[in-house]
C-alpha cells in the first residue's frame, strides 16, 4: 500500500515495491473464461497471480500481475474509486517504517516512482491496481496488497474501465 497524490493533491493510498518473476510486456491474452462475473468486472485470481477483465460471453483478457506478498495479500469485493494517471507517490506508514530511507514524495512520471504509469484506485483498503518501476516483479508476491500491472497491460485495462467498476480478489 503506497500514498497517491492524485492531481488535486488528495492523499490516496496505493502499492507497489520489490519484485522478481520477469515475464514479457503486455502478456495480456485473450481466454475462456467459464466464471459467473458479468461482463466489465475485473477478477483477480490472486494464486494464479492473473487479473481477468470479464467481456462476457464466456471470455475475458488475462492478464499476468503481482500481488500481495505473505501477509500483505487480501481477498473480497470492491470497485474502482479513481483513475490516475501519471500519479505522484507517498509512501505509507507501513512502507515507510520498511524502507525508512524512501522519500516522502516521488513525483509522477519518475522512473522511481512506483505506481507505473497509471493507478486505479480501490474501495477497499488502502490498495489500488497499478503499473511499475519494477516490470520484473510481475508474477510474484510482491506488494504490499495492491494489484502490481506491466505499464502497457495498465494503460489497456485503463482505457477499458471506469470509476464504479466492480473488482473482485479472490485466493
């Protein structure tokens, strides 16, 4: 969970840090998908470490993502609350205490900054769906609770979504 500074300087919470796993950018996929989700729901299998954009008919895009490390993953429902892009980051106070040598604020388009290139912030918690700095975390157990996205496969989920979006985290 990482403090986003969204651009009318509101304090929102988000994640992203550490990593491993490279896989190749914008691994998205078109697949079956037999789950009873309606169509424009974002599913994240949190095992699987894959986040499914549901299209209906029996398919979605699949995407590869990172997720909460041990203790830091969660499971349930929640909906998108904001799209950000270019955010600038704050760390929490959990971060922070982690890493007490980051920054109080790295700006928005940084290569430091975290958050990628865009954020997609939740309801629930203080997690949002996000790019990276750190492309070869996707596919582990990385975050800090948020949903950790490939820039490229961010931006595509971005244009596809809106505020009100439903997002459910499952194991």
């Amino acid at each position: 969970m990482h403090r986003l500074m969204g651009p009318l300087g509101a304090g929102v919470v988000a994640c992203a840090l550490l990593g491993a796993f490279a896989q190749p950018a914008s691994a998205r996929e078109m697949v079956t998908f037999r789950d009873s989700y309606s169509a424009g729901t974002i599913v994240v299998k949190t095992s699987e470490r894959r986040l499914y954009y549901v299209l209906g008919n029996g398919t979605a895009i699949r995407y590869p993502v990172g997720v909460g490390k041990a203790g830091k993953a969660w499971t349930g429902s929640a909906w998108i609350t904001g799209k950000h892009w270019q955010p600038a980051w704050s760390p929490p106070a959990e971060v922070k205490r982690d890493k007490p040598s980051l920054p109080n604020v790295i700006a928005g388009g940084s290569p430091r900054n975290p958050m990628g290139v865009a954020a997609l912030t939740l309801s629930a918690g203080e997690y949002a769906i996000h790019g990276t700095n750190a492309p070869g975390s996707i596919g582990g157990f990385v975050s800090y609770g948020c949903i950790r996205m490939f820039n490229q496969d961010v931006t595509d989920l971005y244009g596809r979504v809106g505020v009100g979006t439903s997002v459910v985290v499952t194991r």
